[in-house]
C-alpha cells in the first residue's frame, strides 16, 4: 500500500490487490517405517562398584578414612 506522505514510492505493476487464495487439498503424511531398536549392553567399569553406582570402598594404608594422606612418623 502506498504510503500518501512519501513521494518516492512508484506504482509497479503487479503489486495491486491480491485475489483471495484457495487452500490446498492436504494429504495425510506417509506412515513411518519403524527401525529396530538396539540392544542396550551394560559395560563394565574400570573398578568395582556397589549396587548404587559408586566405587567400592577400599583401604588404603597411605590414606587415613576421610581420604587424606597419612604422615609418616619421624
């Protein structure tokens, strides 16, 4: 639509009112092909862990029980 203050505007042909569209007849999607699901293997961890995931816990005697290092006695 033109703009009535702006003067630089032209008139091109071909840019009139346009005719109402019809829609088009929509056909329903093919059906999907359906792929065969993998076979899930549970892998082996380096360590051995318990039954909640967690490494097992294993005495070390250069650690003390929170995990900290154990100072020789001079």
């Amino acid at each position: 639509m033109r703009d009535k203050k702006d003067n630089a505007t032209l008139d091109l042909p071909g840019f009139g009112h346009a005719e109402p569209m019809e829609p088009e007849a929509k056909r329903p999607p093919p059906p999907r092909a359906r792929r065969a699901a993998l076979k899930q293997v549970q892998m082996e961890l380096l360590e051995p862990t318990d039954t909640t995931g967690l490494p097992l816990w294993v005495k070390d005697p250069g650690l003390d029980l929170t995990g900290l290092p154990v100072w020789a006695k001079d």
